[in-house]
C-alpha cells in the first residue's frame, strides 16, 4: 500500500469552483478554523524540520463512520485503505 505519506480525500469540482479558491498564508504561531466542509491543505513542508500541528476535530458520528467505510481517519498511525478509496473514486467519477 502506498501513498507517499499523504492522508488526503477528494472532492468533485463544478465549473467555476476554482474561481471560489482563497489561499491563506499562515505563519509560525497562527491557527486555522474550519469546518468539514471547507476543502483544506497545504503543499510539502520544505524546512528540515517537521510539520506540527494540534488538531481538535468535532465531527458527526456519521461523518466518522463515513470516513471509515472509505479507510480514513485522520491517524498517521493507521493504514490507508486504497482500494475503498478508488471504489467510491470510480463511484464519484465514473472511470477508473
């Protein structure tokens, strides 16, 4: 299983969602607010150092439950389950 580290899910985008796109640069210090619905990330962390981060997420139990059938849950411990993943991929999209 790979993955290159990643832990990401996607999302469709409709025409003219790209145009609805803000970046946000924080720094060192600053905190992000959001909820499940904002689509979020960051590029690869370029220092020598590591990324940290302190993370509280309050989600439904049926968001959790959903994020587990498709083999995620935000752990880096866990494995992530590729082939749920390209199923609702291929649901989602219709190819493979």
């Amino acid at each position: 299983e790979g993955g290159g580290g990643s832990h990401a899910l996607c999302t469709a985008l409709q025409a003219g969602d790209e145009s609805n796109v803000r970046q946000v640069e924080i720094t060192r210090g600053d905190i992000t607010v959001h909820d499940q619905r904002v689509v979020h990330g960051s590029g690869p962390n370029s220092s020598p150092g590591w990324r940290r981060a302190y993370v509280l997420a309050f989600r439904t139990a049926e968001m959790v439950r959903e994020e587990r059938r498709l083999g995620f849950s935000h752990s880096h411990n866990d494995t992530f389950k590729w082939d749920a993943f390209h199923a609702w991929k291929v649901a989602v999209d219709g190819e493979a």
